[in-house]
C-alpha cells in the first residue's frame, strides 16, 4: 500500500538530516545538468590544466607548471586539437601546483574514455559535482554541531552555502569539490573529539579526511594544522597532554608523511609552498595599487552580484544577532568557534593577499570556511522580526518561529538561485555556443527533478514549523485545562 504525500513528507521532515540530503541532491542535479550541456572544454574553470594533469599523469610523469598540457599529438588527436592553449603559458598544466591526488583518481577515466574527449571530460565533471554535493551535505551536518539546540539554523545554513555561483562551478573538471568535502568532514571529526570522548572512529575519520584534503589541494594543507593543533591544545588540558599529542601527531603527521613531499618539491621548484608567486609571475598578473582598483579584480564581480541577499544579511543582520547574543550571554569563547573563527580569517587573510598580488577571486576558495560563515548567516536571518515578537530561547515557540522564518528565507533564497543560474547558464552556455555535448530530454529532465527537490526542500521546513504549531497548541490547551478546575457531573446539592 502507497504512503500518503503527506505522510511521506511527515516522515521525511522528521529525519535529522533531511534538508542538507535535499539541499545536497538538488545541486547534484544542476552541476550534472550544466555538466552535460557546457561545451568541452571550460577554460574559465581550469578544465584544460586539469585534464592536462590527469594525461601526465596516465603517462607516468608528475607535471610541473611549465609542462604542456598535450605533448603527444599522435595518440591523442582529440586532445590535441580541444585543449591547445591560446599562448604558451595557457598551453601549460597551470594546476600543476596542487598536490596529485584527484587527478590520480581521475586517471582511469583517461584511460578508458581518452578517444572520446567530451565523454571523458563529463564523467570527469559529474566525479567533481558528487563531491560538491557532499560537500553541501557536510555543511549541513556540522552547522549542526555548532548550534544543536537551533535546528532551523542549520538547515538555512544549507540553503545559504549553496550560492549561484557555487553550483554553476559544481558542474566542472575541477578538485574545489572533494577537496573542501573532506576539509569540512576534518572540521566535523575535530568539532566531534574536541566536543565528546576521543574514540577511534572520529580519529580514523580525521586522519582519512586530513590526508585527502592536503593530497587534493593546497589550501587543505592550513585546514590539517589548524585542526592539528586545536587538538593538540583543547585534548591536551582536557585528557592529558599524552593523548593530545598522540591524536594531533596522527592527525596532523599522517597528512604530512603522505604529501609534505609535493610541497617541498613546490618549494625548491617555484621557492614557496603553493607555487602561488610562480604563477602570477606567469601569467604577468599586476599587484593592485589600492582599493580604489579593486574592480581590477579579474573574478569578483559575478559571485557579489550573484550573492547580494547574504551579502546584504552578513553586514546588517549578524552584526544584530552578535550584539544580541553578548548582550544575553556575555563573550564566551567556545574552543570549536574560536577554531573556526581564526580558520576563517585565515582563510580570507590569504585570500586578500593573494588578490592584492593580482590573483583572480572565485567564491570556491572560501568552501572550506563556508560552515561558519553560512551559518553565521543563518543565525542573522533568523534576527528579522525579533524585535517585534521574541520568544522565550529554548521554548517550542521559539524554535516554531526559527522554523517559519528560516522556510520564508530558503524560499527566497532558493527562487533566486533558480533565476540566478538560469542567467548564469544562459549567458555562459547557450549564447556562445550552438550545440551541446548532450542533447535530448535528460538536461531538461534534471532541471525539473531539481525543482522538484528544491520545493521539496521548502515544503519539510514548513512541516517542521507546522508540527510545532500543533504542538504548541496541545501544550496551550493542556496547561488552559489544568487551570480550571474540573465541574462535577452531578450537583451534591441536588
């Protein structure tokens, strides 16, 4: 016998992780179907480069950033012909600077599908859209490590990271995907044995995660020793400074002993540990002068005009709902958030720097810092209309009100990520190019399947807020009964 669509949908609205799944599936969906219909290949998105890599790799060779990203014609006719670079320097492996990892897992796709480039290039993009997607997923799950007692927080905190210009990079030959996947589940691992007892599990999964965040890409490198050392500090006061020690060694060392050699090599072949300097020299990128120039940025402008709703949140409404919370509270220093804090100015510190010496912005290089910042967001969103109707933090009328306000903000949101990618997709596909590598129905079947998810995503979030409207109103009418006083059924005087 068939569930009913509500039933179904009580039963899924009831799942802890319901929305991050959604939310997860639903951008699985978009970055597959840009995936299919976006020509081979991107150059705006490194595809080239990337490619590039995988081939010398299949051959047997370790790339540097000088090495030509098809060096063999003959073999490779295809290859030859779509990935030849405009100039010399965008002939190169430009990605070469990143440690092997991805690409090597890549590497049987090349094997298998190198005579058929488009094919081989898409199954290359879908491998890094799952990882966006765990990702998303992931995202959820620690936001909700961080304010367990605020359900709502976390599931808008899903809906938040998924920016329009996230998604659209989700549907190319890139390692951003898995590589900021395994950097927030290293997050996740460290929040977990900072927060509860030091088991086994959480300390294999913050070793795994850890050595495939730093053989991915370089910036999973400072996501290894910031969490290596807030082990360190927080288990050594709590559990004795020998497992402290222990754990961050593994956590830490393991990461270090599996790729420390490629940065090293980055090191004596471009003089710093990235190759960041190397390659601005390349590409004969000029430092900007000041802020004045800052629309000099190559990059930047699409991501803030594709974000201006939590762009305008973050600057208005989280500095309400901090100023709320220390009011309440006072400043309590959490050792998970300050982590996440100082990873997240980190983060942009160098992030400015490398912009400032004329490197381009894309909004993928702040993924492994989104959990805090998207659900920073979050808790700012929450802040509208508090000043009018507040009630009691900690009450089911409290969390109603965070669940109704959260389902209006991911409507919102969600409506202008669907007009947002339709824009991005329009001006960027189908009007520079006349065919697709995938035509028929299945682009437009997943266009439709997305939305559907994406409805289905608002409608769990107003079943939660529904369910607690009922049971407010149950929690009303039983302390209203136990008020008056129960009338007898007889008269004793009678």
């Amino acid at each position: 016998m068939t569930a009913h669509p509500t039933t179904l949908l009580a039963r899924v609205a009831r799942h802890p992780y319901a929305v991050p799944l959604l939310a997860a599936t639903m951008l699985a969906l978009v970055g597959a179907q840009i995936a299919l219909v976006f020509k081979v290949p991107s150059w705006g998105n490194d595809e080239p480069a990337h490619t590039g890599y995988v081939a010398a790799l299949a051959e047997g060779r370790l790339p540097t950033i000088e090495t030509d990203i098809v060096d063999d014609p003959a073999r490779f006719p295809g290859t030859a012909e779509e990935f030849r670079g405009w100039d010399e320097e965008h002939g190169d492996i430009w990605t070469a600077n990143h440690p092997p990892l991805f690409h090597l897992a890549m590497v049987p796709v090349w094997w298998a599908l190198s005579d058929h480039q488009s094919g081989m290039v898409i199954t290359m993009r879908l491998a890094n859209t799952l990882g966006f997607a765990a990702w998303l997923f992931l995202v959820g799950v620690l936001a909700r490590e961080l304010v367990p007692r605020r359900p709502a927080v976390a599931a808008l905190a899903v809906v938040v990271a998924a920016a329009p210009t996230l998604v659209l990079r989700s549907a190319f030959f890139i390692n951003d995907g898995w590589a900021s996947a395994s950097a927030v589940l290293l997050l996740l691992a460290t929040v977990r044995l900072m927060r509860g007892d030091v088991t086994r599990r959480w300390v294999v999964w913050a070793v795994v995660a850890g050595t495939v965040a730093a053989g991915t890409r370089a910036q999973g490198v400072l996501v290894v020793a910031m969490c290596a050392l807030a082990l360190l500090v927080v288990l050594g006061r709590r559990e004795g400074w020998r497992t402290g020690l222990g754990v961050a060694a593994l956590v830490g060392g393991v990461p270090a002993a599996a790729f420390g050699w490629f940065f090293l090599r980055n090191l004596r072949l471009y003089g710093d540990l990235t190759g960041q300097d190397a390659l601005l020299e390349k590409f004969g990128r000029v430092p900007v002068a000041g802020i004045g120039r800052i629309d000099n940025i190559p990059g930047l402008t699409e991501p803030t005009l594709a974000t201006p709703i939590v762009l305008a949140v973050a600057l208005l409404l989280v500095p309400v709902a901090l100023a709320r919370s220390v009011r309440r509270h006072g400043v309590r220093l959490d050792p998970v958030w300050v982590m996440l804090a100082v990873h997240a100015l980190v983060t942009l510190q160098s992030l400015v720097s490398f912009l400032a010496a004329g490197g381009g912005f894309h909004d993928r290089y702040l993924m492994q810092a989104m959990p805090l910042l998207a659900t920073v967001t979050a808790v700012g969103m929450l802040e509208v209309g508090r000043w009018w109707r507040a009630p009691r933090p900690g009450t089911e009328a409290a969390e109603r009100r965070d669940w109704w306000v959260a389902s209006a903000w991911a409507a919102v949101l969600l409506v202008w990520l669907a007009g947002a990618v339709a824009w991005l997709e329009d001006y960027y596909v189908f009007s520079r190019q006349e065919t697709s590598p995938v035509d028929g129905p299945v682009p437009d079947l997943m266009v439709v399947m997305a939305a559907c998810v994406g409805a289905a995503l608002v409608g769990v979030m107003v079943r939660r807020a529904r369910g607690l409207d009922l049971a407010v109103e149950l929690s009303e009418s039983a302390r209203a009964a136990a008020a008056v006083p129960e009338r007898p059924l007889v008269s004793r005087r009678g």
